[in-house]
C-alpha cells in the first residue's frame, strides 16, 4: 500500500493503489459509525486496509509530542550565522539535511537581511564602538540578541513536532534527510506562510493534508457517511442538482493547483502541465487529463505523492461520487473540505503576499523610528561619531526583520482563529440555515451566492445519517478539535513571542531606571522609549483580538447545542403525532410506525450529540497561550502589560514641557 505520510511501494497495478479506498462503496454505504473508523476498518475491511488507517494515525498521534533532541539541535542551527551553521549541519547531520533546512547552500543576501547575520554584525559593532555609544545601546543589543533566540525556538519547535517518519532517516520517501523531502518541498507546505497566507501557492494541498491529519487524530472517517439531500433542489447557477453543481464546483477548486503557480495567470499553458501539483481531474498520467467533464475523471494517480494523499481522503473514484450526487448524496468528505477551503483560503496568493509586505513595512518603519524621532527634533539622525553612525544604521535594519517575525508569530494565529470562526459559523449554517449565526456569517454567505457558489439546502436532522455525519464534523472540524497539533504550536509561539517583547521592553525600563536612579549614566532618549510603548502595543493586540475570536468559537457550542435540541425536540414531537394517527401506510411511503421509529432514532442521536457537545466544551475548549480563551485572560495579559508600559509612560513626563498659568513654557 501507498500511506500517505510513508514511502511509496511502487507498482502501476490496480491493487497497488492506496489501501484505504478499496471496498469504499460498501464501506461508505454500509451504516458503519464514522466516529469509530480503526475499529470499522478492523472488523469490516480487512488487516490490511485497518493497518494503513492504524499506521497512519500513529505518525499523526506522534506529532502531539515535541521531541527535545530534534529541538535543540534545529535551536543550536538557528542560532547561528547561516554561513556558520551551513557546514556545522553539513558535517553533523549531512549535506542533504542541511539542504533541507535552507542551510545550504550559503545565501549572502539572506543571511546578511533576513537572517541572524545582520544582528551578529551589529553585536560586533557594538563590541568595537561601545565607548562611543550612548548608555542605552547594551540594551537595544540585549533586544537583539532575544530576537535571535525567539526566531531560533520557534524553528526548533516547528522541527521538534515533526511525526516519527519525517525524523526517520530510514525513511527515504520524507525524513527530513532525505532528498524526497527537499522534492516534495516539505519546508514550504510546513510554514505557516504557506498554510495560512498561501504564499508559495501549495495552500489548498496543506489543507487537505491537515483536514486528513484532523480525521486521523479524532478517530473519524468522514468518507464512511454520506448526506441525504432528497428530494434536492436545483442550483439556481448552474441548472444541475445542487449536489452535483456543488461537487463540480469543489472538484475545479484544483482544477489549477500548481506547485509555486497557484493562479498565476502569466505561466504559460506547457510549464503549469509541468508544475502540476494535483489534480481531482487527474487520470492515469500526472501531468494530467484534457479539459472536460468532471464526472468524466479519476481522482489523482498513484504516481503522484500528493494524488496519493487526496485518494485517501475520498476514498472513492470520482465517477462514483458525482453517481451518488445524482441521486443527492453527497459524502461528509466534500462537505468538510468545502468548509476548510472557504473558510482559511488566501485566493489569489497574492492577498498573503501583500499582507506581508504591509507587516514588513511597519516593521521596518518602527525600526527606523528613532532615527526619524531624531531628524524631526533637529538632532543628527544617525550620531555624530563614526561608530555611532554605524551602529544606529545597522540596529535599524537588523531590527525590522526580527520585529516583524515576532509580529508575525501572533498575528498568524489569529488569521487561522478567524478561519476556525468561520469555519464554525458554517458548521451551524448547515442545519439552521445561512444567517442564523449573526450578520457576519450572513453576509459571507450572500457574497459566496453573488459569486455564483452553489449553497446546499440545511441537513435534514430527522435522517440518522444526517445527524451521524454533521456529529462527525464536529469532532473533526470544530474548536479544539480542528488540527491540535497546530494550535498547540501556535500557542507556544505565540509565548515565546510574547515573552522576547516583555524581556525586551522590561531590560529597557530596568536600564531606564538604573540610569536615573543610580545615576549611571543619562536616561534613556524619547526614541528609544516610544518604539519600546508601540512595540508593546503592538503586542498586546494581536493576543487580545486572538483570546475575544477563539471565545466566540468556543461560545458556539451552545449555538450548537441549541441547534441539536431543537431538532431533537421536533423529531420526538413529530413521532408521537405519527404515532397517536394511527394511520395505515400508503403504498407510496412507508407506514406512520416505521416513520416514526426512524424519528425516535435521529432524536435519540440527537440526545447524545447535545450530551457530548456539552462535555467537549468543557474538557477541551479553545485556549490561548494554553489558558482558556476567556475575556478575563484578556484583563490579565492587559494588567501584565499596563505594569511595564507605566514604566515607561512614567519617564516620558521629562520630556513634556511644563506650562505657568499664563500658557508660557516653563
């Protein structure tokens, strides 16, 4: 078999193809519990299709843990000059690793700009001319050194959580070692930029890998449970049943998913068939079919990794599924990856690209604050001594891009928290109907319709396998439970980035203090501690508006759980209607009995669901900086910061002028 996150075993043989897809028309329409999918697998499908799931979910369950000796050796790289680091990875852990980290070959420009090469310098700098720079100069040097250190620990925590295949040297098709890592560009799809902001165009793939990682994890095969839309209305767009128009739809969201060119209109038509990534359309050659139907076309080739990887997640061909959304069924799959896409997509990358161009900006503006400060206030921007000039010059540009790292490391969470939120308002839109979360969620939905997105009608809860397949899509998609393993490396960066400003701030308001106090040495200049306040104000917004998000998703589960006991509530009520008729059954439809024991069992569903909902919410709701998203961690994080911004705002009362009662300055 071909596991997703394993070697390949080659082979162009039919029975070579992902173990998990066969027998999937029967495992898909056999009544079998989604929420239960190894032991399903185990007893309805064979070993060998239960092995793969088994194996699988053991390497995305071993990402839950950060491994300590891969931390400190990546901890060790990045701190470290690139020019340094490249042949200490080089001779240490070999050429192909260190090829893998962006180690080597050595990068001037990066190294020198955007790396740990600039602030280096800086400190040398320093060393030499601290006799001629001010007293507070030990303190911006202190900042960046913190800088490196932060960058260096989120790396390491982004290698430290890597599965056991990817730290496998054995393993030649992904560990980090290899060269299959470097080909199927691992680094890229495991930055955040590239899932989050699609900045190298690879974003949909990363989140179909992380939707399958988040039904690994929870136990739960979402292509073992179809909805039922009988009787299915048309699509006012495109003529077909909606299930089918929302199928294609979902299938030409890949149409055009190329490595590095994603909806890059400029690349012409012969270099995308070479970048092809995958393709739902895919066929036996991966470079892919013709133009044509998409009911009419496989799902991707086994010869593809990526192909592999969308495979196992449908485990259906495509003909089958588009037969089945004839007849207005549509798999939990589809759904759920409809939500995903929606929800965190950047369409086109070039909306990320911006975002981080916007950030740098501002990043390098508040770095060269101090030299502005200077020049409006009259004074020689950079110093007058040469070593002074050098000094500030470089303290400037090693600042920006350390700045805007940390920046980015909370401000990236709360653009995946948003996503989450929306992601959630679907979730409920599905059975309440589109705007019944509030006026965001509403007009989101009347700009999907405007842009000619087909809109499913709301699950029927009264069918038990409706009410199976949306508490299956809790369990996967919502709060907590959506891809753990990334939310747990956003609150540890979002510490440590939280923890490099308050260190940097505080040893700027203790050098403040140490010089006025003790008087050794003159106080600390306006600049230097209106980019210490903006800094810490810049801090403390991303985690706020990341705390008050990540509570609105958490509240709602009890819009959920509100949602569910209404249904259940009307299918007990409709039962005992049916049940008090007493009427014989048509030959058209079944007898009133039959109907309403079919009701009593979605109502009974029902009940559990409500009862879990409750309990998921409190065993493990949405945290932040692993506290429980509430407003009152909001007011804590605020005193906390308030405490050190007083120090600060306390000392610029020097530098306002004093006024006599006649308005004239003192």
């Amino acid at each position: 078999g071909v596991p997703p996150f394993g070697e390949p075993t080659g082979g162009d043989a039919e029975d070579d193809r992902v173990p998990l897809i066969r027998k999937a028309t029967e495992y898909a329409h056999s009544g079998m519990d989604p929420a239960n999918a190894r032991r399903n697998a185990r007893e309805n499908l064979g070993d060998e299709v239960a092995d793969s799931w088994e194996n699988n979910r053991r390497e995305v369950i071993s990402e839950f843990h950060l491994k300590l000796r891969p931390w400190l050796i990546t901890f060790f790289y990045e701190s470290l000059p690139i020019f340094l680091a490249g042949p200490i990875a080089i001779a240490c852990s070999g050429k192909q690793e260190a090829r893998n980290r962006g180690l080597w070959p050595w990068n001037f420009k990066q190294d020198l700009f955007f790396a740990q090469g600039i602030i280096y310098v800086t400190v040398v700098v320093w060393a030499i001319y601290q006799d001629e720079l001010p007293a507070y100069a030990p303190y911006d040097v202190l900042g960046l050194v913190l800088f490196i250190f932060g960058r260096a620990a989120v790396v390491a925590t982004k290698y430290g959580f890597y599965g056991d295949i990817m730290l496998d040297p054995m393993q030649e098709h992904v560990s980090i070692k290899s060269a299959g890592y470097e080909k199927s560009a691992e680094q890229s799809k495991n930055q955040m930029l590239g899932y989050v902001l699609n900045l190298d165009g690879n974003q949909r793939l990363g989140l179909v890998k992380i939707l399958f990682k988040s039904m690994l994890q929870a136990d739960c095969d979402l292509s073992s449970v179809y909805f039922d839309y009988r009787p299915c209305p048309k699509c006012a767009i495109t003529g077909k049943l909606a299930t089918v128009s929302f199928w294609d739809q979902l299938v030409s969201q890949f149409e055009d998913a190329w490595e590095g060119e994603d909806e890059d209109e400029e690349v012409g038509a012969e270099a995308r068939l070479k970048k092809r990534v995958f393709s739902l359309k895919t066929s036996a050659s991966v470079r892919g079919p013709p133009r044509g139907d998409a009911s009419n076309r496989d799902l991707p080739s086994e010869d593809d990794s990526d192909g592999v990887l969308v495979q196992s997640f449908f485990r259906e061909r495509n003909a089958e599924i588009t037969r089945r959304a004839e007849e207005g069924f549509l798999p939990a799959s589809a759904i759920a990856l409809d939500l995903v896409l929606r929800s965190f997509s950047f369409k086109p990358k070039k909306t990320g690209t911006r975002l981080v161009m916007v950030t740098l900006f501002f990043s390098y503006l508040v770095s060269f604050m101090p030299i502005l400060i200077r020049l409006i206030q009259g004074e020689p921007p950079l110093g007058t001594k040469t070593g002074e000039m050098v000094y500030n010059l470089l303290n400037a540009f090693a600042y920006a891009p350390g700045f805007w790292l940390m920046t980015m490391y909370s401000v990236m969470p709360v653009l995946w928290g948003y996503g989450q939120l929306k992601m959630t308002w679907g979730i409920l839109n599905l059975v309440n109907g589109h705007g019944s979360s509030g006026g965001i969620a509403w007009r989101r939905y009347v700009d999907q319709a405007n842009e000619g997105k087909t809109i499913l009608p709301c699950i029927d809860l009264r069918k038990v396998t409706n009410v199976s397949g949306w508490a299956t899509l809790l369990s996967v998609l919502h709060g907590s439970n959506w891809s753990p393993v990334t939310s747990r490396k956003f609150q540890i960066y979002g510490i440590i980035s939280m923890f490099v400003f308050l260190l940097t701030a505080g040893a700027q308001a203790l050098g403040s203090w140490v010089n006025t106090t003790l008087g050794e040495g003159t106080d600390m200049p306006l600049e230097v501690k209106l980019v210490s306040i903006a800094r810490l104000l810049l801090l403390s917004l991303p985690i706020a508006v990341q705390v008050m998000v990540m509570f609105s998703i958490n509240r709602q589960s009890a819009a959920q759980g509100e949602a569910v006991c209404k249904a259940q509530r009307a299918n007990t009520a409709l039962a005992e209607s049916l049940r008090a008729r007493g009427r014989e059954a048509s030959p058209e439809c079944p007898g009133d009995d039959e109907v309403a024991e079919r009701l009593v069992g979605a109502a009974d569903l029902l009940g559990a669901l409500s009862a879990e909902i409750t309990a998921s919410e409190d065993s493990s709701p949405g945290r932040v900086i692993f506290m429980k998203a509430d407003p009152a961690v909001v007011t804590v994080l605020v005193s906390f910061i308030t405490t050190i911004l007083y120090l600060q705002i306390s000392d610029l009362r020097q530098f306002i002028p004093a006024f006599d009662v006649n308005g004239t300055a003192a």
